[in-house]
C-alpha cells in the first residue's frame, strides 16, 4: 500500500506488472483494483533485455523507485540501486523486504505472519491462556511495508531536493514491528520480562482497558485508562465500590475483571450503548466493518467511496486517511485500472510507435 499512499498524495506512479498476467479469484482481483487506484500500470517483462532498458529509461526520469523483490533480485535484472543511480543521481530507491537486505534471514521467505512471530509482536496478541491471534490487519505488511516506506521515501525526496542526491532505502517490515513495540519494550526494561500474553497492561490485563460481552453475545471496548473516566464507567454502572480499581493488576484484575464481566452480561449491548451515551467514559460497542462503514461518524468523514461500476455492480473502497486543506482527493474510474497505458507511457520516456509496436510483438511489453 505504500505506493496507494503515495498516489493519494498526487504522486504519478506508474505501476510495472509481469507481461504474463496471473489468473486471480474475485477477491484478489478487487483487491488489486483497490490498490491500483490512480495509478497508471505498464507490463514489462524485465527479464529480457529490452524489457531492462525500458525500465532504465522509465528510471532515468522518475524521483522514486520501490520494489518488493528478495534481496539481490534486482541487480540480477540489472535494475538495482547502483545502477539506477548512475543514470539519476537523484533516485530514492526503497527495496520493501519481511527481514532487511543484510543478516542471516535476509534471504528467507515469509509473511505478515512471519514477521509478527520473529518480531515478538504475535506471542502478545491473544486472550490469556490462549494461542497466539491472526489479526485480519496485516500489521507488518501496512506498518513496514507501507507506512514505514512511505516515511522514509518522503525524507528521501525531500533530502534529494535538498542536496541534489538520492538516496537507497531498505525497508524491513519486521524491524518495523520490532522497533514500534515500545509498550512491551517498556515493560520488561521495568520488571526484566514481558508479561503473558494477554495480561500486559493494554493487552487484557487491566479491568479498565478490555473487552466485556454482552447478553446478546456482542462485546463492548472499555478504554476507561485514566481515572475520570473510570470513575463515570463505575458511576453509570452505579458501583461506587469500583472506583480506584481500574488499574489494579494480578488477582485483584482478575476479581475487578470478573465483576465487570457479570454486569455487562446483565443486559443487551443495545441497553447498554444507550445507558452510556451520555456518560463519556471510553465505552463503544465492537463494531462489524458493515458497522463501522455506516456509521455516520465514518460518513461524515467521507471515508467510504462508493461508485456504479458497469458489469460490477456498486464498488466500494476506502478514502485516503489524510484530510488536507487545499487538497480535494478524487479517485479514479476502478473500471480503468486493468487497463495498461503501455503506449502512453513509454510515448513520455522518448519511445515511438514503431518502438512500442515492436516491443508488443516481441512481448517484452504488452
């Protein structure tokens, strides 16, 4: 998603896909249009040394380049950092990897739920006494890979213009995790351990900062960490006798926990949410994405973007997380975004017609 951000902000990123497309479900393929918006997508097979020289020309124009690729793949095409740099000095060039370009796993492969295992970031997520839990938010693939790059390619660019030199970017979406856990860090700097999973302080250990269920079966978050808002939660469940208890930790949290636990399950999430309405006390109902979507907080913010796609029916996708004055983000047709501009493309890097036709026959590019 690194590239999306970037997009969003007004980058014209033109997006190199395999001359050879994969065949991909409904899901994948709606996925990719999501991630494809306002770009503009060129295939070229870098494989061939036509197709080499075609990204080199591509290169030789552009501010940044960001690539995915295991370590040294690129410099076996003849397309990595040095040889970029040589024709633009300028490049910020940002490899994304789960380990990093250097160390003994720089050549493994892996996944989000890799680099959460190896980052020590999965072994907190999960209820006490449990197994570790997949969350449906891949936090090293969006935290590293895509919030982590866009950062460092946004210095990169401004330090390029800066000193008129770019600069290699190397991306480790587990050193990304590793380096943004500084709860758990915290903890055992103070205590020389981390506590079990789901019984540090914001993971499931505090009665005031946890998940309650209801009597209808749906859950309510308690964020009630400091201590006015603690003290209105045990005003609204008139219990007094609670107040001061929201911090406390071991067998105490889980005697606070457990009383909490039998009073929310008194009554339906429904009562509940009216009950607190007014009582601003960090209390919310866990909401389903179709929730969370229709809420009108959510539309208020204009965070849905909905648009009549032909032979697709409504298509739906989230709007940049930015809100910028002077800045009116307006996406793209998602129908147009399978389309290649293969032509318009290399037509702006200097290639003529001729060129291109007899790129297209040789499928170096299509």
């Amino acid at each position: 998603m690194a590239t999306l951000h970037l997009a969003d902000l007004g980058a014209d990123v033109i997006r190199i896909e395999p001359v050879a497309e994969d065949e991909a479900t409904d899901t994948h393929r709606l996925l990719h249009l999501m991630l494809g918006r306002n770009k503009r997508g060129v295939r070229i097979d870098l494989t061939r040394t036509g197709g080499r020289e075609i990204f080199l020309r591509l290169a030789e124009q552009a501010a940044v380049i960001v690539e995915g690729f295991r370590p040294g793949v690129v410099d076996r095409l003849g397309i990595g950092y040095e040889t970029v740099r040589n024709i633009n000095p300028r490049i910020v060039y940002c490899s994304i990897t789960g380990y990093g370009q250097t160390g003994p796993d720089s050549l493994r492969a892996g996944h989000d739920i890799n680099y959460m295992a190896c980052a020590g970031v999965a072994d907190q997520i999960g209820v006490s006494g449990g197994p570790p839990a997949i969350p449906n938010l891949q936090i090293g693939d969006l935290l590293g890979g895509s919030l982590t790059a866009v950062m460092g390619i946004l210095a990169g660019v401004v330090d390029a213009q800066a000193r008129g030199a770019g600069r290699f970017i190397d991306v480790a979406m587990t050193d990304s995790l590793l380096a943004h856990s500084v709860l758990a860090l915290s903890e055992l700097t103070a205590s020389g351990r981390t506590p079990p999973r789901g019984e540090d302080a914001l993971s499931g250990g505090l009665p005031c900062y946890n998940y309650y269920r209801t009597r209808d079966g749906r859950y309510l978050a308690v964020g009630a960490l400091e201590a006015k808002f603690w003290d209105r939660l045990c005003g609204a469940l008139e219990r007094p006798d609670l107040k001061g208890k929201g911090m406390v930790s071991g067998e105490e949290a889980k005697r606070v926990r457990g009383e909490l636990q039998a009073i929310f399950e008194a009554r339906s999430s429904g009562d509940w949410m009216r009950a607190f309405h007014d009582a601003d006390c960090c209390v919310t109902l866990v909401l389903t994405l179709e929730e969370a979507m229709a809420r009108e907080q959510t539309r208020a913010r204009r965070m849905v973007v909905e648009k009549e796609v032909p032979g697709m029916g409504t298509f739906l996708e989230f709007a940049p997380p930015l809100k910028m004055s002077d800045s009116c983000f307006e996406p793209d047709a998602p129908g147009s975004r399978e389309r290649t501009r293969t032509a318009e493309i290399l037509r702006a890097a200097g290639y003529s017609i001729e060129e291109i036709e007899a790129f297209r026959a040789e499928r170096i590019v299509a």
